[in-house]
C-alpha cells in the first residue's frame, strides 16, 4: 500500500513545488494525490500535468481521508503554521527548509508531532549533495585526522526577487543558503553540537530590500572544531565552495572538483560520490511503509534554527552568543 502525498504550493520558484510532484511520483511506496495551491491557474496546471485532486483551499486538502502526507513548498513564515495544521489534522508532513523562522516555531512543530504521532521532516536535500557527499567520506576515512576548521561557501551576484526579498516572510541569505550549509555542518560534526556563535550580517547594493544580503557565520563545535559559513547574493567572485582542514591533510575547492592534500602528498582529487536528492523520499517511504529510521529528524534541523537565531542576535549585539 502506498502512503498518498500531497503537495502545497505548486507555483514555488525554480518549479520546486513540480520537483516535489516528480520525485513523489518516482518513488516506490509514494503516491502524489493532490496538488493545492492559492492560485487556481496554478492548481490547474498541476491537475493538467499530474491528473490529481486540486481542492480549493487548505482546509478542503487537510479533511481528506486520502490524503496521508503533506509536503509544503511554501514562503518560509508558513511553514510552522501550515505544518502544525496539518499535523493536528492527522497528516504526516514535511516542510521545504528552512525548517520555519526560529527554534520556538521549531519547538512548537516537534511538539504537534509527537502529539499527533505523525512523522515530521524537512526536505533537506542537500545532504544528498555529490560535492558534501565527498567531503564527509574524505573526513570519515581519517585522512584529515582531527578537523580544527571547516569554511563553507555559497555565493554570487544577483538580486533576489518575490517574496525571498522580504524579511518578514523569511528572505535572506541564512534562511536560504545558510540553513543548507549550518545543516550540513552539524550533520558532518556529529555527535558534537554547536557551542557559540559570532555573526556580521550587512545590508548591501540591494538596499531597496530589508534583508541581509551578506551574512557570515562563525561557529564553534564542543569538540574544539570551528566553522565558518559565508553565503550572500552581493559577491562579484567568491571563495571556495569547501575548505577543510585537519590536523593531518586538508579538503579544498568546488562542487564538482574538490582535492585531498596531506604533508606528504601533493593535491590530490577526490574521487566524487553521487548523490541523488530522491534519496530524500526513499527514505521517507522506507519509514513509514518499513518502520526504517528517518534520516532527516526535526531535532537535528533544530539546531540550525538555534544557530540562525544566534546569528541573527550575535549580528544585532555584536557579540557572541552562547547555545
């Protein structure tokens, strides 16, 4: 029996909303059923391309008996409260990231979980990503011995539209790019958390929007470890994508080409792992058809809601904030 998926918010950017449709749709043990969407040409769309139930309303989608799961491809302040609601309506359900605005959102969203005993994740695809996929191989083989830095980048030059332009409805450059890398970070330096953190955060070119074009993070981990996560939309050449230093070799360069260089051994390239974002819903159809673990578990993304809170305070004091 397959777990019957619904999709909320079909017009997303970049066709994320339509990405979710396809993979559903690829995935053994998932079924896409329904598309909602607050604009009827949109919800046409997704009745002419997929041949599923368009409801009216988000209230329509959430009472329907067929419907076991729901995934929101929506602004990020509608996360908490869409996901909340569906859980209280019964629905298992997963948000795009970033997970929601701050750890209390996050909080409150766990707290529906548990309740309702549905399962609850974000689509935190890019741990299924080829360039992070090699750089935890290379640091779980040894060949870095221990890590004292980890420098991850994600850059570029270009004005950000819609609602990603507004800070109300969670734009900006932590909420965007920031939550992908803050994420992989922990999950890299498991089981050690985050123990402090130190932002500058500016408002620069684009200054017609209220949001942080150029945010960077500094992170220190309770194992000694330290990170540095740099992300904006206002950078006219950038740093590279992975520099991560250890204390016997060091990983540096870019999303498809990344080199392993130790004291007695000059650069070496990395040979790539693949990475497939399906993977994300394989394992969210192993874990509710097979009673598999989830991979990627609200707890652990909560973490980077409080790192992102922490940024932001740190940015507004400027000082450290201690988790």
């Amino acid at each position: 029996m397959s777990i019957r998926c619904a999709v909320v918010g079909f017009g997303a950017a970049f066709n994320m909303g339509q990405s979710h449709c396809e993979t559903i749709e690829a995935v053994p043990g998932l079924e896409l059923v329904a598309v909602y969407d607050a604009d009827p040409s949109r919800r046409e769309a997704a009745r002419e391309k997929f041949g599923v139930k368009t409801p009216d309303n988000y209230e329509e989608l959430l009472a329907d008996p067929q419907v076991d799961l729901v995934t929101t491809v929506t602004p990020h302040d509608t996360h908490a409260p869409l996901i909340i609601q569906a859980l209280n309506a019964g629905k298992h359900a997963i948000t795009e990231k970033v997970m929601c605005l701050n750890a209390a959102e996050a909080d409150a969203m766990i707290a529906a979980a548990k309740q309702n005993n549905r399962l609850l994740s974000v689509f935190h695809n890019r741990r299924w990503d080829s360039d992070y996929l090699t750089v935890k191989k290379a640091v779980q083989s040894g060949a870095l011995g221990a890590l004292f830095m980890i420098e991850s980048t994600v850059n570029g030059y270009g004005k950000p539209g819609g609602w990603r332009g507004v800070k109300k409805h969670g734009g900006g450059m932590l909420y965007d790019w920031g939550a992908h890398l803050i994420d992989q970070i922990v999950q890299m330096l498991l089981p050690s958390k985050p123990i402090r953190i130190y932002a500058d955060i500016q408002e620069r070119v684009w200054t017609e929007l209220d949001i942080e074009t150029q945010a960077q993070v500094h992170i220190k981990f309770d194992n000694g470890c330290a990170a540095v996560v740099d992300v904006g939309c206002i950078s006219l050449q950038n740093r590279p994508r992975w520099l991560v230093r250890g204390e016997k070799g060091a990983v540096k360069g870019e999303w498809d080409k990344l080199f392993l260089k130790t004291p007695d051994q000059d650069p070496v390239e990395l040979e790539k792992v693949a990475g497939d974002w399906k993977d994300y819903y394989r394992n969210i159809s192993a874990v509710l058809n097979e009673g598999a673990e989830l991979l990627v578990k609200p707890e652990e993304v909560r973490i980077v809601m409080q790192v992102i809170d922490a940024a932001f305070e740190s940015a507004r004091t400027g000082e450290s904030v201690k988790l």
